[in-house]
C-alpha cells in the first residue's frame, strides 16, 4: 500500500508539471504575433468562486430625517478656500492649419522585410521550443509508467528515490523551457525596438515631405482619402533603409549581450562597423 500510493502522489505530481509545461509552450507557439501580452489567468477555482453571488446585506432602516442620529450621519459643508483669479495670457500665435494623414502601421509591418524575417526566425524558435516540451513531456509519461510497473519489485526507498529523480528532472526541464522562452521574447523585443525607432523618423521624413503636420492611425478614422494615407509610402522607404535586422542567435542570452555591451546599434550600421560576434557566445556561457 506504501509503495502504490506513493507512486500515485508522484503521478500527480508529474501531472502537475507536464500540465503547466505543455500550457507555456503551447502559448509561446500560438502567440506568434510581435506583442506578447502577460495576460494573468485566474485558476479555475477561483472563476467559480466568482461566479457565486456574493449574498447581499440586510438593509436597515432609516433613522427619521429629524432625528439625532440621521443629523450625525450627514457630512458637514465646510468652507473652501477662495480660488485665486488667473490673469489673462498675451496672445500668441495661432497654430498651423492641420494638413492631416493617415496611417496603418500594423499594415507597414506586414510589408516590412524586416519584420517578416524577425517572424520567420523566430516562429521557427517557437515552434522547436513547443517540440521539445512535448517531446519531454512524454518522456515523463514514460518513465512514469515505468515506475508504477516496477513498484512492486522496489522498496520504499528504492520508490522514493526514484520519485525524488523523476522530479528533480521535472523541474529542471521546467526552469530551461521558461529561460528558453523569454530569450526567445527579449529576442523579438530587440528585433522589434530597432524597427519601431526607425519606423518613427520615417514617419516624420515622409509626413514632413507631403507638408502633413498630423498624421493620424487609419483604424481610428472612420472616412478618409486615399491620397492622405502615406502607409505604403512609409513601407517602401522602410524596406529600403532597413531591409533586415539584427536577432539574437538562439544560444545568446539578449540580456547578457545587453549588458556586454557589443549589441549592434544603428550607429555601428551607418559607420560599417560590427561587433566580434564571437563575444556574444562567451558571454552567454559565462552566465551560465
């Protein structure tokens, strides 16, 4: 009896862990957009606890208006201190007529090279990490049935070593997957950050060439021109001055590359400049 419950303990344990793995990988394989938002799911539990109406108080009665207690229950008027006079402002120069445009950046961003290469690397990323956490996951399947067959040839501390074994394993494997993901999101945000600030002084070089001192989201305007929508425009001067960008290898930490400081930067790219790739890799190793 010994000896089989403390292999069904261990079951759910690994349940558990293969249930939380298989979830962060599947999420990190369907979330293949560039933002990846922490949504914070509440557990099941607690949803249908929710769920329950809270059971509402019994309402009193109300004290009679002249009464002691009703005179106690009304907030006093205090007195405000008196607002100091504002004195009236020179006046100045009125603005410009707005000359508007408009814009889809999720739009440039589908036309950008540069961020269908940053997608299509790291999709593959995404996609080997979801592999291997299932690949792990039914490794431990496996070795979990392997020990509840041989449960009855073991003794008990044959049994708790092997639970303790099995664990350890377990979070180990979890500890890696989780580090594997957020290299793999720190690598999007760095391939991300070099576009969106060269997205922002293209925007400005382009509206300042049509003579737009506005220029507006397309998703927000209900009616607009097309000779205002300088989205294609944008994408093309984008794909001609950063047609690629710089990602992270995949056995790179970004943050030890960061804190090394050999990341490439606009700067290296303009003066033809490049940082020895060969540093990245001993950095990374070194954290580890």
């Amino acid at each position: 009896m010994l000896r089989n419950s403390g292999v069904r303990l261990l079951a759910a344990a690994v349940a558990l862990g293969c249930g939380s793995l298989v979830g962060s990988a599947a999420h990190a394989q369907n979330n293949s957009g560039w933002f990846v938002p922490k949504a914070s799911q509440q557990p099941e539990h607690a949803a249908s606890h929710a769920a329950q109406p809270a059971p509402q108080p019994v309402p009193l009665p109300a004290p009679p208006a002249d009464s002691e207690e009703a005179q106690s229950q009304t907030p006093p008027v205090l007195p405000l201190p008196q607002i100091p006079n504002s004195p009236d402002l020179p006046k100045g120069a009125p603005p410009p007529a707005p000359i508007i445009g408009v814009i889809s950046v999720p739009d440039v961003m589908r036309l950008s090279t540069a961020a269908q290469q940053a997608e299509r690397v790291l999709g593959a990323r995404r996609d080997e990490l979801a592999r291997d956490a299932q690949k792990e996951q039914a490794s431990w399947r496996d070795e979990q049935q392997k020990l509840q067959g041989q449960a009855r040839t073991m003794t008990s501390d044959q049994i708790q070593a092997s639970e303790r074994k099995l664990q350890e394993r377990v979070i180990a494997a979890q500890k890696n997957f989780r580090n594997r993901n957020r290299i793999i999101q720190e690598a999007a945000q760095v391939s991300l950050g070099q576009i969106e600030r060269e997205l922002v002084q293209i925007i400005r070089q382009v509206a300042a060439s049509r003579s737009m001192n506005l220029v507006l989201h397309r998703e927000q305007v209900a009616l607009s021109q097309d000779s205002l929508d300088i989205t294609q425009q944008v994408a093309t001067q984008l794909n001609s001055v950063l047609p690629s960008v710089f990602i992270p290898a995949a056995n790179v930490d970004p943050e030890v590359l960061a804190k090394s400081g050999t990341m490439p930067t606009t700067a290296d790219a303009e003066q033809g400049g490049a940082p020895a790739p060969a540093a990245a890799p001993a950095a990374a190793k070194a954290k580890h």
